[in-house]
C-alpha cells in the first residue's frame, strides 16, 4: 500500500504504534501539539539538527529505506558525541513521494530506531510530508551533559591533536558503491567500508568518557572530512593546526580498496568526511593516560596525528619529511 491511500493522519498512527514514545523523562510524548520532557536537573541541554536528503547525502540505489533512518540519527547522534553529551530524545520529520510504499516508511523508522536503541534515545515527535521529488529526512536531536563543556574553541597552543578510531572507510565505501564495477576484494573489506558508509556508528560511549576526563580540550566529530574539522577548531580556537599526514590511522580496508580503484588512500582519509570519528585535542602531558583510559573504557583505539600551535588559524598538513602539502578540502554544502 502506498503512503498516499493511507493518508498523513493514518501514517502518522502507523508510525505512533511502530515506534512508541514512553521512556524516562518523557512526560507526553507522540500524539499531542508538542512533547513535554522532563530534563535532568542540573544539566546543560544540547540540541543539535541535521538533514539528509536524496541525492545529496545518499542515493536510493545503494542506500535503503532503513540505511536512510539509521544515517539520520546517526548523524545526530555524533553531534552530541561530539559535545561529550548524552543523547536523549528526538524528533523526526520526514518527506517522502506519494508513491513511496507504506512498508518502505517502516523500514525507515525501523533503521532510526535500531541506531537509536542502543542509547536509550526516544523519538518523541516529528511530522511527516509528501515531497515532490525524492526523500528528505531531519531529525532534531536533544541531549544531556553535566560538567565542563567541551568546544571548538578550547583548543590550546601545546596541545595534541588525537583522532579516536580509523579514518577513510567512508569514502572507501562511497567511492565502491559508485563504482561502474565492484573491486576484486574479500568480501569481509566490501562490506567493511559499504557499511561505514551506509550505517556509520556514531562514537556515543567515546564522546561522553572524553568529555568528563582530565586534560581534554577540544572536541569535534569528523562528519565533513578531517581536512575541514580540524579546520573547524583552528577557525574558532584563533590556532594553527598542524597535523601529519603520514600519522594518520588509515583503515586497512581503506588502503585495499584505494590500491583497486587507483585511488590515495590518504587522500580518503584527509578529505574524504562521513567517518563520524571523534577528533580531539589535550594536554600532551594527559595523551598517554587519556589513551589508556579510553581504550580500557571503550575498547577504542586513540591515534595522535599533529599539535596545536600559535599563529594564523588554519591547517597545515605535513609531509614525511616535514614539508606543508594540500590534500583539498573536505565536503562543504554550496560550494561551486
């Protein structure tokens, strides 16, 4: 059946009955004007929005409707990773064509909630719309964090740049699902990087241990490509950022698919965005306790790329031998 037999008001009690909205804090949830929440007291309140939309942020013939719903609170889910917060509660608008089948729309809120479950996050609103084209999608996303904040900003001259996990799967994934011909890979390093691209899992448990632990500066989440995050916090934090190309943690399936495409595989990894990793920047005297505590908290593994020095802000990306390269930019909307 399509969404348009159905009609908005009986979507919209398909989507109230699939997904629910009872959980702590959540006083009324879906079915009134607005949800009424209860936050924890004594805690800043983030708030963070991000749209995904066809042809831009995927394309239907690689991407599913429930890869679509797990992207978009993805996505939302790194910002608040990114602010060392607690994710909490969502709203979700989506817009689709009249044609769309009503199963394919579960399938959607289905892939949104299974990136959402493992959090405790619960949507608690939205609306939903025909498109005229294809699908649209934004999910508004709340979350918690007591403590220090931890900014763009707060990067100091002295500090270490560090990145949490692998860079470069992402676009490896992108560039496979593109690709006139699959690459002659394992299949273990085809599916590796298609689904770092298509369901990227977003750093929650890392961002919140970083942002309670000693000697963490700033933090960022890698969504546009190292090359215009770390960018992002030599802008705001008035620094240079120099960082070392040949000490990035290129993912090894990212080096393999590179070699089979005639791709740079470090240029993936500096430009290549949607890693959804965590960059951070701390007391180099802290690295190594930082290093070993996240690693024992979280499994994951921290990986130091450069420092922060005075000077002019922006990035300088180093060479082997010590010599400033350009690797391009990372993804920019409304960039000719």
């Amino acid at each position: 059946m399509r969404v348009q037999r159905l009609g908005e008001r009986g979507l919209i009690r398909r989507i109230r009955h699939t997904i629910g909205s009872e959980g702590p804090g959540v006083r009324v949830g879906i079915g009134d004007d607005a949800a009424v929440l209860e936050p924890t007291p004594g805690a800043w309140l983030l708030v963070t929005t991000d749209l995904v939309i066809e042809d831009v942020h995927f394309r239907r013939r690689s991407a599913g409707p429930a890869d679509i719903g797990w992207k978009a609170m993805a996505v939302n889910l790194s910002d608040i990773a990114a602010m060392g917060g607690t994710p909490r509660f969502a709203v979700v608008a989506l817009a689709c064509p009249e044609k769309t089948e009503v199963e394919e729309v579960d399938l959607f809120y289905a892939g949104l909630t299974s990136a959402a479950a493992p959090h405790g996050v619960r949507v608690v609103g939205g609306d939903t719309s025909a498109s005229p084209t294809g699908w649209i999608a934004n999910v508004t996303l709340l979350g918690e964090k007591t403590g220090p904040l931890r900014l763009r900003s707060d990067a100091r001259p002295g500090d270490l740049i560090a990145v949490v996990g692998t860079l470069g799967r992402s676009a490896a994934g992108l560039a496979v699902l593109e690709a006139e011909e699959r690459p002659d890979l394992p299949q273990d390093v085809l599916a590796d990087v298609t689904q770092a691209h298509l369901r990227p899992v977003a750093r929650v448990s890392e961002g919140t241990w970083l942002g309670t632990a000693n000697g963490v500066h700033a933090l960022i989440d890698l969504s546009d490509g190292l090359a215009t995050d770390v960018g992002h916090i030599a802008e705001e934090s008035g620094v240079t950022a120099r960082v070392e190309l040949a000490r990035l943690p290129v993912a090894p399936s990212t080096r393999a698919v590179a070699t089979a495409l005639g791709l740079d595989p470090v240029e993936l990894a500096a430009t290549g965005g949607e890693d959804y990793e965590l960059l951070f920047t701390a007391d180099r005297s802290a690295i190594e306790t930082l290093t070993a505590g996240l690693k024992s908290a979280t499994g994951a593994a921290v990986t130091v790329i450069g420092e922060i020095a005075p000077g002019t802000p922006g990035v300088q990306f180093l060479d082997a031998a010590g010599k400033s390269v350009d690797v391009g930019q990372g993804f920019e909307h409304f960039h000719g």
